[in-house]
C-alpha cells in the first residue's frame, strides 16, 4: 500500500453477542495526504478544485451536470441548477478542469445537506465506499487536488 494513502481495515467487533465487523479508518503521511484543519472540529481539509460532475440518481432524470466546488476524503460540495432530494444515493463522474489526465473518476455520495452558492443550489455530498474501487477513487481525487 502507497504511504500516502488513507486506507481502511477490518476489525471484528462483538455487539450483543454478535459478531460483526467495524471500520478502522487509518491515515498515512507524504504527498497527497490529508491536512487537518484545526479548530473546535477538526476536520480534514477541503481542497478547492474546478471540476465538472455528471450525476445520476433512482427517480431523477437522465443525466444531470454540476460544478464541484471543493472536495475532502469524506464529501465535496457541489453546485448545480437541477433540484435534488436530501439523502438521495448519487453516482457520479467527476471530472477535474486542467488536469494531467482526461480520466473521470467515479464516486457514489449520499445527499447530506442543500445550501446557496453564488445563489445558486448547491448541495454537500458525503462519499459512501461500497467498495474498494470507489474508495480508490475518492483518495486519488483528493491526492490529485492537494497537488
């Protein structure tokens, strides 16, 4: 595994006499790797970014186009035109504007929260890793939007 990675382990876990499994969520240092901001609530920094995402969602149109506006190793904000529900389960493609590769990176996110941007809809995301693929492909955004 690259050290500068934030990566994600197993650990069994025994609740009410069940076994199950819990998360252990673990950080590695070096290029690409997640600031804190400090604060009352630490949180890892958000990185401002120009991407476009191309978003879908069950019972939602088509295809719809957003602007993304700053991403972290858990969400991203994005802004767009079109209504979409709170806890909506989005896919996504993101593309960054100006980067070295032209690849789109593919996310799956839940709907947390809708605000205004520049008075425009703009909704904060959290990422969902329902597997290693787009757990990968939420670290290399990031790693590619700290640079």
């Amino acid at each position: 595994m690259n050290t500068n990675q934030f990566s994600s382990q197993q650990s069994p876990e025994k609740r009410n006499g069940a076994e199950g499994t819990n998360q252990v969520l673990t950080l590695r240092s070096g290029t690409g790797a997640p600031i804190f901001e400090p604060g009352p609530h630490t949180r890892i920094r958000r990185n401002p970014v120009r991407a476009i995402a191309s978003l879908t969602w069950e019972g939602g149109p088509r295809e719809v186009f957003g602007q993304i506006r700053d991403v972290s190793l858990t969400g991203c904000l994005l802004r767009t035109e079109s209504t979409i529900p709170v806890d909506s389960d989005l896919d996504i493609t993101i593309t960054l504007v100006g980067a070295r590769s032209e690849a789109g990176f593919e996310v799956r996110a839940t709907v947390r929260r809708q605000t205004t941007i520049d008075g425009r809809r703009g909704y904060g995301l959290e990422f969902l890793f329902p597997s290693t693929r787009h757990r990968r492909a939420v670290q290399a955004l990031y790693s590619e939007t700290a640079r």
